[in-house]
C-alpha cells in the first residue's frame, strides 16, 4: 500500500517508522505546517531526522501531501472535539476519492461517527480505526470478528496516563499533583493532560465503542464522565483497608439508548480490573461466550501504530 501519513506526533511518526517492515511504502508525510511528498516512496529516516533537527517535515504544505496520490491515509492529527476538525474532513476528502483512511485520530469517530459512515457508504474506500481505542488492543477487530450484536457491554480501563497516576498514587501514597508532575517528566502523560485525568479521553473511546456496538450517534455529550482531579491519598488509603483500589472505569451498555459512563470506581485491589502503570484492560460481556479480557499497551507512538498497521493490513 502507498500511505499518506496527516500528523507528527508520537503515533504518525511511529508509523512512518514501521510502515516499511509492514511491506507498506510511505509516499507522504504532513505536520501541522510542512509536507514531504515523493510518489514513488519518501526516505522515512531522511524525513523524521530533519523533522527533528528544524522541526518540519519538508518543503510543501499539509494539502500537498493531501492532493497526492495514495492508497490510503492515515490521520493521526490531534484529537479534536465538537465538528472534529480538521481530521474530519482529512478523512471526508480521502474518501471522496475513493481511498481508504485509518484514524488514530479520536474525533472523526467520537463526535461525528454518522457523518463518517455516510463518507464511507459513498466511497469505494473502507475507513478503520482499531487504533481510537485502547491503543494496541485489539478491541474493535474483536468485537468485528464477535459480531457487534454479541457484544452487550463493555468496560474497562482505558487511559493509560491516569491509570498511572493512580496505581502509583496507590502504591506510593503519594498526592495527585507530585505523581502527575512524575508522569509529566517521564513522557507517560502528555504537556496537557487534561483530556487524560479529566476523563475526557477514555469517555472518547467509550463512546466510540458504543457507536460501534449500536451503529449509532452517540458523541461525547451523551457521556456522563467525571475524572481523577479530586482524588486523595486518604480516599485510596480508606479503599486499601477494605482490599480494594481506585481506577478510572469506562462502562458502555448497548441497547436502543446505549449509556456511556467514566468515572473513579472502587475495584478488587488485586482484580482484574487494577491493572498498573499505563496498561488498559477491557472486558467484553457476550450472549455467547461470556466475558472475555483483553489488555495491553494503550498508550506509546510504537504501541499505538502497530494498531494503525494492523488496520492497513486489513484493508480489503
Ligand atoms: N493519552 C492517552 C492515554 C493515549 O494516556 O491513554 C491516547 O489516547
């Protein structure tokens, strides 16, 4: 496949990186102000080292890597909420032409899912998005191969950078801000985490969950979603007593009005559901084979892109 790679953080250039022991071959790459196009296949290592060096991919702009020819685009801008732009249209235009796109990019798919299938009808593209979710997981392409109609529910921990937070706040018995500040200088969480402790990020991929299980419409402001701001040693302290801890929970539950919840949760200190560190877990709950675990890396440019290569590979 020839792939148009729209964004430079951490998840685009993981695959740009990747993308050639894939079998794949990367024809553009495009930041936020730059652009490198070679049809015939960019130097991938040539490009992210001057993207390094002077902080650009190249000489052209972001809609002349949109107007070259590829077989399928990438779109791993950052998320935005609301119209879910620019990454919306991004995807609307490749699919206009006929090519195939896979998001990393959570907006398109949180806040503008009908939008997006009704591009998608119209085209001879196909658009995949495993990577929306839990990063390396394979969520979606398992809830695919189930069936979406023997999924009933879904739940789980889904943002790596607060359940580091936590699991550390509860092992350490440090306070909030000193563990956030840690997460900060190790690269876990991002220069603004807000999406990530306020619950915003994981409440995203639940609502994309549930617009995958019912087929439907559901955005971010039909979540109910509370974060870990408030949280305190002594409130970790007190679950500890008891033999249980604290984790941001996402629950989704199909139905004719699916509800999508996110919020602290008391689990079983040593149960499934406390997974440490930026690990993410999410139980599946079917009509046929009862509940199924899967967990993982949901967060890191590497961890991330594998999913986005799995996507490609699985384009028809
Ligand atoms: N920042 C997210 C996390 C990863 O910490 O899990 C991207 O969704």
């Amino acid at each position: 496949m020839n792939i148009a790679v729209v964004g430079c953080g951490a998840v685009g250039r993981a695959v740009c990186e990747l993308a050639g022991s894939y079998g794949h071959r990367v024809t553009a790459i495009a930041d936020s102000t730059s652009a490198a196009v070679d049809e015939n296949g960019l130097d991938v290592t040539t490009v992210l080292d001057r993207k390094a060096e002077r902080g650009t991919v190249g000489s052209g702009d972001r809609e002349h890597a949109l107007a070259s020819e590829y077989d399928v685009l990438v779109e791993a801008t950052p998320t935005t909420l609301g119209d879910a732009e620019p990454g919306f249209s991004h995807a609307e235009r490749a699919l206009a032409r006929d090519a195939h796109v896979v998001l990393a990019n959570k907006g398109p798919v949180a806040e503008r899912y009908g939008d997006l299938r009704a591009a998608e009808r119209d085209s001879a593209g196909t658009v995949l998005f495993e990577a929306t979710v839990g990063g390396a997981i394979p969520i979606l392409s398992t809830i695919a191969d189930l069936g979406s109609e023997d999924v009933t529910a879904v739940r789980g921990v889904l943002n790596g950078t607060a359940n580091f937070v936590l699991s550390r706040m509860s092992a350490e018995g440090l306070d909030y801000e000193h563990v956030l500040a840690e997460a900060q200088d190790l690269g876990v969480a991002e220069t603004d985490p807000t999406f990530d402790v306020e619950g915003t990020d994981a409440a995203l991929k639940c609502v994309i969950l549930a617009n995958v299980l019912g087929d439907g419409d559901v955005t971010l402001d039909d979540a109910q979603v509370e974060g870990i701001t408030r949280l305190t040693p002594s409130a970790l302290d007190l679950a500890s007593e008891d033999g249980r801890t604290v984790r941001l929970v996402g629950e989704v539950t199909d139905g004719e009005d699916p509800t999508v919840r996110v919020g602290p949760r008391l689990v079983p200190e040593h149960g499934t559901l406390a997974v440490t560190g930026t690990q993410n877990i999410v139980q599946l709950e079917t009509r046929h084979a009862g509940q199924l675990n899967l967990s993982g890396r949901g967060a890191g440019g590497r961890a991330t892109a594998s999913a986005v290569l799995a996507d490609i590979g699985r384009l028809p």
